[in-house]
C-alpha cells in the first residue's frame, strides 16, 4: 500500500519546514554577527544561507508539483483541501508560521544592514567635508578637492 497524497503533503510540509527551521537559526546567527560587527562571521553565514535557501527552494518545488497535480493551484485551493485533513492542516499551518517567523527576521536584519550603510554614508560625508576644510583654497580661490573617492556607497 503506498503514501497517500496527504500523507505525502504532511511529509513534504514537515520536509520544507525543517529547512526553514535552519533557515531561522542561520538568521538568527547572522543577526548576532551583525550586532557585534563580526563581518567574518557574516561571510561563513551567507554561504550557509544560500545552501539552506536551495535546499528549501527544492522542497517547496516538491509541495508544489504534488499541489498543482491535486490541482490546488493558490493557498485558497490548498486550505480548502486540507480542511478535513487534521495532520495535513497541522503541517501547513506550521510550515506557514515557521516561514513568517524567517520573514520576519530576514526584514529585521535587512533593516540592520541599511541603518549601517546610511550609518556609514553619513560618516564618509562629514569625513569628506572635514577633510575638505583642512586643506584650504586652490590657486584660484576655489576650494581644494576632497582626495578620496567621489562615489557613493551602492553606486555603480
């Protein structure tokens, strides 16, 4: 007797849930590392991360090829068919928590990493005008040019 097709979206459920779960403790890990400053640490992070990420990209794949087979093709569809289906509701509902908890985090470290790129805009450009100050007037009565670079953070 084989899996049936809500044993096998429970299986998968659990399955993408268990990526996020890992997903979450590397979000977590890199919002410690971005609290101390540890860039290292950033740089081993984002490498787990984009494994997690793969990984539970093909997951989610698998949950959607099995839904669009049963042809629940949005999440209406998907809850309309797990409603009599305590252990598969279960499954979805902790998969659907588990990635709003990620998406969370993901937001709040995204926050963190733009308040320090503005952080350290705002430092090059009182340090730039600093500089500029000290170094007086040219020749022609125009004031010196700042000697670093003119390009802004994020610019191409």
């Amino acid at each position: 007797m084989g899996i049936s097709d809500s044993e096998l979206f429970v299986e998968l459920c659990r399955g993408e849930t268990d990526w996020v779960s890992r997903l979450i403790a590397f979000l977590e890990q890199e919002q410690q590392a971005l609290v101390r400053g540890e860039v290292l640490q950033l740089e081993n992070l984002a490498d787990d991360k984009s494994r997690a990420l793969e990984s539970l990209s093909e997951k989610g794949r698998e949950r959607q090829q099995l839904t669009q087979r049963l042809g629940l093709f949005d999440q209406a569809a998907v809850r309309a068919w797990i409603a009599d289906k305590p252990e598969a509701c279960a499954a979805w509902m902790r998969l659907e928590d588990t990635l709003q908890k990620a998406l969370v985090l993901n937001q709040f470290n995204g926050r963190f990493i733009n308040q320090g790129l503005q952080n350290a805009q705002q430092a090059l450009t009182v340090l730039k005008v600093a500089v500029a100050s000290t170094l007086g007037y040219g020749r022609d009565g125009s004031q010196a040019a700042v000697p670093i670079g003119g390009r802004h953070l994020g610019s191409a």
